[in-house]
C-alpha cells in the first residue's frame, strides 16, 4: 500500500472569531474518489480553497504524494506552484470558466504551464515558427479528446458562456483535466443537473478516475450534495460538521452512521442525548 | 432583397448610381452662365462624378447595414433555437475582412499619393502615434482588463529616455530605440508591483498618481530633465547613417541619392518610422493573443479566481501585461522626442492618458482595428473640426457621447478567438467580460 495522494493533519482554518475548519485530518487514496460531504456551512469548500491555494491555512500541514515518491507540502507552495508541481486541479461550485473565450480557448490556457515549459518562451514561439507550434498543436489535441469525452467537441469554437448549463459544468471539469492533474479536486459537479446529465457525469468522473488523460487515472476527491452521485461512485466518504470530522468510511456504513444522520436531518434533544450516549458506549 | 448577397447589394448601389447619373447629369452636370453673347454652357464633369460617387458609396453602405442587421436577426433566432450557430460572413464582416488592408494600403501609399502634402503628412504622423499609444494600452486595458489612467507616463519614459541617452551619451535615435523601449518596461514593472493587488477603481487611481509623479519629477528636477523648460537639441534620426540636411553635401540624405534636397524628405522619412513602429505593435500584439502569455491575459481579464486555479502566476501575467504595453509607450515617446526635437512635461500630462484611454474604449477593448479606427476618427477629426474653434470640444464631446450610445461597447466590440478547430467565429460582446483590476 503506498501512501494516500493526499494527507490532510490537524488542518485549522480561522477567519477571525469563526472557526471554519477545526483540526481536521482525513486522506485520499490514489486510484480512488474520495467524497466530502456535511449540511451546508460544514466546511467543505474551505478544505477545498486551502488544498488549492486560495486560502493560507491558519494550522496543519497538508501532504501531497505522488506516485514517484515526490511529496510537496501545500500549505507552503505559491497557489501556481500547487497546480503545476504538485499537480491538483479544481472546479468551482459556482462555475467559473473564462465566458468570452471559446470553449477551445479555455482547455488552451488550462495547459499555459506545460507550454511555457516546452518553449513558448523562445523568440521563434512568438513569431510562429519553430518546434513549439509542434507543441502547439500537440496541446489541441489533448484539448480535442477532452472535448470528445465531455460530449462538448461540436461546440469548441463558441463562446463558453454561450454553453447551456450543463455543458458549461462539464467544460470545466474538462479544463481541469487539461492542466494534467494527479488530483481533481470537484466541487459540487451535479449541482443543477438534471438525471440524465447527472448519470453522466458519474460515468465521465469514473472514467476520470480509472483512465485519465495517460491512462493512469487520476485520484479525485468531491464535494457534493447529491448523495445519488456520492453514494453510486465514491470509494470511501468523509463527512463534516462544523469544521469537524464527524464520520470517515465506506459509502455503506456513512449511510448507517447515525451521527451523520442526526447532522442531515437533525433529531431533538433527546435524541441526540440517546445518540450520544450510544456513542459514548461504543 | 429578402435574401441579399454581397454581389445583389453591389448591384442595388450600381443602379442608384446610374439613377443619380440620369438625374444629376442635366442638373449637376450642366451650369449657364452669363457669357458674351447670351448664356454659355458649362459642363461639370468632376461635380458630376463625385456626386454619383457619394450615392454610389451611400447606396452601398446602406444596404450592407441593413444586410448585416438582417443577418445578425436572423442569427440571434438560430440561436434562440439553441441550435450551434453556423453562420457565414455577413457581408458586414466580408467587408470587414477587407477595412484592414485597404487601411494598411492606404497608410504605406499616403505621403506619395497625389495633393499629400506636408500638413497632412505631419498629420498622418501624428496620428500613427496615436494609433501606436492606443495598440499598445489595448495591451494593458483592452487584453489584461487592467484599467492604467497613466499611461502617458511610459511615453515620458521614453521621450526623457531618449533625450538624456543622446545627451549624455551620445546614442543615435537607432541605438537609442531599444533601450527607451526597456526602460519604459523596467518602469511598467516598477508600476506593477504595488499595484498587483488592487483591481477596478483602486488601480485606476494609482495608475493615475504614477503618471502624475513622473510629470511632477520631472518638472522638478532641473537639474536633469531641464524642468518646465524641457530639452531641446534632441538629435533627429538618421537614414542609416546618413543625416537629414538642407545643404545637399556628400555625406547627407539628399546627396547621397542625388535628390534636391526638401524638408519634406525628413518629414517622410518620420512618417514611415512611426508607421513601421505602429506596424510591429500590431503584429507582436496579434502574435502574443495567439500564445500563452496573451492568452492568460485574456483569462486573467475573463476570470482571474478561475486563472490562479489553473496555475497562472497573477504576479507574472499582470507584470508582462503593464511591462508589454510600456514597453510600446516607450518606443512612441522616443519617436515623439526625436520628431519634435524638443520635450517638456507639458506634453506628458493626464489629458493625454485620458485621450489614450478614450481612444481604446471607443475603438472596442482589445480589438486592433477598432482602436485604429478610433484613432483616426479622434485625431484627425480634432483636426477636421479646428475650424470651430471654441465648439470644436462640444461637437467632440457629442460625437463621443453617440458613438458610446451607438455602440456601448465600441466601434468593433466582437473578439476574434485566438485558436479554432473549424472556422473561426467571433464572440460577441455580451459575453466578453471587461475586467475588473
């Protein structure tokens, strides 16, 4: 067994007087979709923004294990740096895709790193000529099979925001995948899809998961409400509340786990007293 | 007309010009006037023709207006039936097609064409700069969305630049030229760090203090830049070498190629530097949008949250956005120097940003073509109006006003992708965002 793409210890995240995320610890396996789910306000997106840079965690480290071995702490990279060296892709719950740019132009600036390493720098780039227009088109073409698989290639030359709903959701899981990440981190993909859309998307992140863009497959770890998504593919699920790790398993037992029940539906008093003692005798 | 082509619409202005013929021909073309004996005749072949002329061009632009409008109609409906829109070219944008090099043909060609003389030579300069000033903010503002109200202060940059490299150093206009170029960039890298965090309004007013403190400095600093009297005796180019001089020696422009010598060679001669400078603008623009580093301008324009998800340095794409578009005011500001032979922080002050800024907004953010043509219009047409003196700023102000409420998004406002799979298609501008810092 190697070591979980990513280990999250003791990770803290204040904004001032509120605690948004409290000593949490969870890990990902490689090869596998890890789901995070709690009620609304748990946390989850700020576990997110601190993986992916956007937030400084206040405490705790977070590790990042590749299968060479390599191992980046993120909590001390430069944002850019997560993504290109440590290789984690995102989504937004509320998309976020570059509107006025084709959906082409999108997955285009998705690989901006890889071909500034592969000599967009030099003169002859810039001109147009020399090896790295190769490149170049090397690049449309991982743009082209993601498009293929997302279902989105007859629409490559229109607007991004043209798109209707849905296809907008799958671009941009499609523009992760372009930056060749070892983990996609999803946040929310099923929010407002239909059932057809939804059945879809569960077939494109398993497919994300098992084959990838090099066949290697990909890791992937997913916030999501739509527990039809998280209990049909996830390999193992960790729930928050209030910051807090509340639950930590396979699909089968959170479904029973009476602690995650009391923190969706809620219980009264009594209840959680009875739920609590229970736990307490475990 | 329920179906006009491009050629149907030729044909439609071909025959009101024929009707214009008929008509005007008696009317226009025939004039009595009082002679020796009775009345004499008069034709007048050249009214006549500029007439048909007009109706012609009139006719034609008119049906491709409403040619394109139908078009445009008809797309929005394809498109309301959520159907992917095929479209052709509109016989607005075959036209289109053709404005860029008819304009390129018509810049090379201008200062020999015949009735060109030295004003509107002086004028074409002039307004090459602009356009060059305007290319190169399109870099920061149009592609980047990073709103700079100081721009102007790259120009000084390079205009100071140049005039204390030659002062000092003695450097040609042609040794000089690079280095005016990098040093407006260092200086576009100096602006960029402070600012690299604010967005919208707040960069706006820091730019705007940056272009007023190069003004002020070098106001004050006498001792190097001359203060509020400038620097004059800056060197004019050379044509490889060899000098621009009313004597016709040996060794001079006029002699070497045995020509009488004329102010308006050198006059010329400024005119096609800034042309080919306009020129590499152009292209190093149009190039960077195809490339990554343009692109992740664009992105950082569209969504700058969504680039730092995908690995972008903001810290590197804004600085290379501010250091680009410097660098292109400081090859104007050099040329400018050099043109004028003379500087002072009077020529360097807001106005001028604000006329630079306004220039790029009315052509239609990040599009080339459009900053042209808005160029043109405001230069030249600041030209065309001086005989209204004191209403000419009136009459301006209300052309800008119209355009904007014509055209909100300026004079070409659609984006052309910078990469396709089929045929390219322009975004329209609802969805093309403006950036906000």
């Amino acid at each position: 067994m190697s070591a979980p793409i990513l280990a999250v210890e003791g990770l803290t995240m204040r904004f001032g007087g509120l605690l948004a995320v409290d000593q949490l610890s969870l890990s990902a396996a490689r090869g596998e979709i890890t789901a995070i789910i709690g009620p609304n306000g748990a946390g989850k997106t700020t576990v997110f923004n601190c993986l992916t840079g956007f937030y400084r965690p206040t405490g705790g480290s977070i590790t990042v294990t590749h299968e060479n071995g390599e191992t980046f702490r993120l909590e001390r990279l430069p944002q850019h740096h997560i993504v290109r060296d440590a290789r984690i892709a995102r989504t937004f719950q509320n998309i976020r895709l570059f509107g006025g740019m084709t959906v082409l132009e999108n997955l285009m600036v998705a690989q901006h790193n890889r071909l500034m390493r592969e000599g967009a720098r030099l003169p002859l780039a810039l001109v147009g000529f020399g090896p790295y227009m190769r490149r170049e088109a090397a690049a449309v073409d991982r743009a082209r099979f993601w498009l293929e698989r997302t279902g989105l290639i007859e629409r490559a030359d229109d607007a991004a925001a043209s798109l209707p709903y849905g296809a907008q959701r799958r671009l941009e899981i499609a523009r992760a995948m372009c930056t060749e990440p070892q983990l996609l981190c999803l946040d929310e993909p099923a929010a407002g899809l239909n059932p057809r859309e939804s059945d879809a998307l569960n077939e494109l992140i398993l497919f994300i998961r098992d084959t990838g863009a090099d066949g290697r497959g990909c890791s992937v770890l997913l916030i999501e409400h739509d527990m039809s998504v998280v209990m049909t593919i996830s390999d193992h699920i960790v729930v928050l509340d209030y910051g807090r790790k509340i639950a930590d398993g396979a699909p089968a037992a959170i479904r029973e786990d009476p602690k995650v029940i009391a923190a969706y539906l809620g219980v009264d008093e009594e209840e959680a007293l009875a739920v609590d003692a229970a736990l307490q005798k475990q | 007309m329920a179906q006009a082509g491009f050629p149907a619409i030729v044909k439609d202005a071909g025959l009101a010009a024929l009707v214009a013929l008929g008509v005007g021909a008696p009317l226009l073309g025939l004039q009595t006037v009082p002679g020796e004996r009775g009345l004499d005749l008069v034709t007048r072949p050249g009214l006549l023709l500029a007439t048909v002329c007009a109706v012609f061009v009139g006719r034609l632009l008119l049906g491709l207006f409403l040619a394109n409008r139908r078009s445009a109609a008809r797309s929005a409906a394809r498109r309301a039936a959520d159907a992917p829109p095929r479209i052709g070219l509109t016989p607005m944008q075959r036209v289109g097609k053709m404005v860029a090099p008819a304009f390129l043909a018509l810049a090379v060609l201008m200062p020999v064409l015949p009735g060109i003389g030295r004003y509107e030579i002086d004028l074409g300069t002039l307004v090459l700069t602009y356009v060059m000033l305007g290319w190169g903010l399109n870099i920061v503002v149009g592609l980047a969305g990073l709103l700079d109200l100081g721009y102007v202060a790259f120009y000084a940059v390079g205009a100071y630049g140049y005039a204390l490299l030659a002062k000092f150093f003695d450097l040609s206009f042609w040794a000089a030229l690079p280095l005016t170029g990098l040093l407006a960039a260092a200086w576009g890298i100096i602006l960029g760090f402070p600012v690299l965090r604010l967005r919208g309004d707040y960069l706006a007013i820091v730019t705007l203090a940056f272009g007023e403190i190069i003004r002020v400095v070098l106001l004050n600093w006498t001792s190097l830049t001359g203060g509020p009297n400038g620097m004059s005796g800056i060197p004019r180019p050379t044509f490889f070498g060899l000098p621009f001089s009313m004597s016709g020696g040996e060794g001079t422009f006029a002699g070497f190629f045995g020509l009488e010598p004329s102010p308006i060679h050198r006059v010329m001669f400024l005119y096609y530097i800034i042309l080919a400078l306009a020129l590499i603008t152009n292209f190093v623009t149009i190039r960077l949008r195809r490339h990554p580093v343009g692109r992740a301008w664009e992105a950082l324009r569209e969504d700058e949250i969504a680039s730092r998800a995908l690995g972008l340095s903001v810290v590197a794409v804004k600085l290379t956005a501010f250091a680009t578009g410097a660098m292109f005011g400081g090859f104007a500001g050099a040329f400018f120097a050099t043109r004028q032979g003379f500087i002072s922080p009077e020529s360097f002050t807001f106005i001028e940003s604000a006329l630079i800024l306004a220039i790029v907004v009315l052509g239609g953010m990040g599009s080339q073509l459009g900053v042209a043509i808005a160029a043109t219009l405001m230069i030249g047409g600041f030209e065309v109006f001086r005989g209204l003196d004191e209403y000419r700023m009136l009459v301006f102000g209300l052309a800008m006003v119209a355009i904007m409420v014509w055209r909100p998004r300026g004079l070409i406002s659609s984006r052309e992708p910078s990469v396709s799979l089929g045929a390219r298609r322009n975004v329209g501008a609802e969805h093309v965002a403006e950036g906000k810092g």
